[in-house]
C-alpha cells in the first residue's frame, strides 16, 4: 500500500460519511416536519423534537463550515507558498492544517448522530405511550 492509497481511501470514505450525514440532516428535518402541528397561531414542531431538530440543522451548519474553513485555510496556505516557493518545488504541509475542517467534520458526525439518537428515542416513546 502507498500513501496515495491512503489518502484515496480517506477522501473517498469522509466524502461518503459527508453525504450520508447530509441526506440524515435533511430527512431527519423532513420527519420532524411531518410530525408538526398547525394551529391557528402557527406552525409548532412538539417539544420532543426541538433539540433533534436544533442539533439536525446545527450538523448540517457544520457540514457548510467544514468545506468554507477547509476552502479558506487552504487558500490562504497556498498563497502563502505560491509567494515563497517556486511552482514545481516539493514541500509537506503542515500537521496542522486540516484540524479545523476536521473538527467541523467530527462535529456534524456527532451532533447528526445525537440527533437521530433522540429522534429515535421520541419515536419510540410516542408508540409506547
């Protein structure tokens, strides 16, 4: 196995992860939708699945600010080297790089898992009821 087998493999299952968490968000969000009840007053989403709701859209913020932070901590990166490295020079980026988009990965990872965690929960807890 070669370091570019890695890196392959690692793109190619946070990519998957990525998309699966988005397409939980959004149906998480539409069965909460589904579940609302309207009023002459309004719309009201039941108390059981406002934080499932919150933490969907707040996975969903994350999954947005992983591609925006990866997109703006690499540009600046790259200009950086393009002002003090020649075109075709070989260099290592630093460890670092990648920490903030990474966190903003891990974080809709947990925050859709959580969500869907108490989803299930309210689910279940309405059939028992």
């Amino acid at each position: 196995m070669k370091v570019k087998d890695c890196r392959e493999s690692y793109y190619y299952n946070s990519g998957k992860a990525s998309d699966i968490c988005r397409t939980l968000g959004f149906a998480g969000l539409a069965l909460i939708w589904a579940f609302r009840v309207t009023t002459v007053k309004g719309t009201i989403i039941p108390n059981n699945l406002r934080w499932s709701g919150i933490l969907l859209v707040a996975g969903l913020g994350f999954d947005f600010l992983q591609y925006v932070v990866g997109t703006v901590v690499w540009g600046v990166y790259h200009r950086f080297k393009e002002q003090r490295t020649s075109k075709d020079e070989e260099f290592l980026a630093p460890r670092w790089i990648n920490y903030p988009a990474n966190s903003c990965f891990v974080l809709k990872q947990i925050t859709i898992g959580i969500a869907y965690i108490l989803l299930v929960i309210s689910m279940f807890g309405s059939f028992w009821k």
